[in-house]
C-alpha cells in the first residue's frame, strides 16, 4: 500500500475517498495548490469530515508558507472533531513553530501524548516544548 508520509501526516493512499485521494496525490506530487482547493471543496461539500482532510490542508498551507492558515484550519478541523488528539498533536506542532514558549501548544502537546501513548511522535513534540520551556 503507498502511502504519503510528511510533516505531521502519514496516511495510506489506497484508503481515501476518491476527492481525498486526489488530494493526497496532489500534495505527493508538491501541487499544494491544487491540493488547497480540492480539499476545500471536499471539506464544504462533507460536514462530517473526519481528521485526515484537515491534517493535509494544514500541511499544504504549511507548504505554501501560510502557517496562520495552517491553523486556522486545524481549528477548523478540531471545532468539528473535539475529540481527535491527532489534530491536538497538529494544531501543536504548528503552534511550537510558530511559537515556542506557547502554552496552548503545551497542552495540545501533552493531551495527545496521554491520549497516543504509543506514538513516538506525539512524545517527542512534547518533550521538545517541556525543554524548551523548563518543564519535566
């Protein structure tokens, strides 16, 4: 199975709903233009839109050097699924970018590691913002 592996996204291709995939395929191939407008089509058209949709349109704003955008969108994405600690880990990454010392992005961070507690990822970001900050 391929699979897209980038910043705080590893999804497998063959998964994905036909406007998704073609999304997937679009950032794969660096169009993150194209990738924006797919996914913002797909996002308007579904309210019920899980995590993926919104973790790739943050990367491709990423991409596209519009980080206010990038999460804008996972708080988009977080309004509409509250309990999903993979945009936490998302929204958190962003924020420790843009922002070291925030302490949103502390508690985004730490609530995705308690709740992924075997994703390597999620401990890692937040270790990185407890150093950062003098914390244990």
């Amino acid at each position: 199975m391929t699979k897209l592996c980038c910043l705080f996204l590893c999804l497998p291709l063959a998964a994905a709903e036909p406007s998704f995939d073609q999304a997937l395929q679009q950032a794969s191939r660096g169009d993150c233009a194209a990738a924006v407008g797919t996914l913002s089509a797909l996002l308007k058209a579904s309210a019920a839109a899980g995590a993926d949709p919104y973790r790739l349109l943050a990367f491709c704003y990423s991409q596209l050097g519009q980080s206010a955008e990038a999460v804008r969108s996972v708080r988009t994405g977080l309004a509409k699924n509250p309990a999903s600690p993979v945009l936490e880990l998302a929204l958190g990454q962003l924020l420790l970018r843009q922002k070291p010392e925030d302490p949103e992005a502390g508690a985004l961070l730490a609530r995705a590691a308690s709740a992924l507690p075997r994703d390597p990822e999620s401990r890692h970001y937040y270790a990185q913002w407890a150093y950062l900050n003098n914390r244990d």
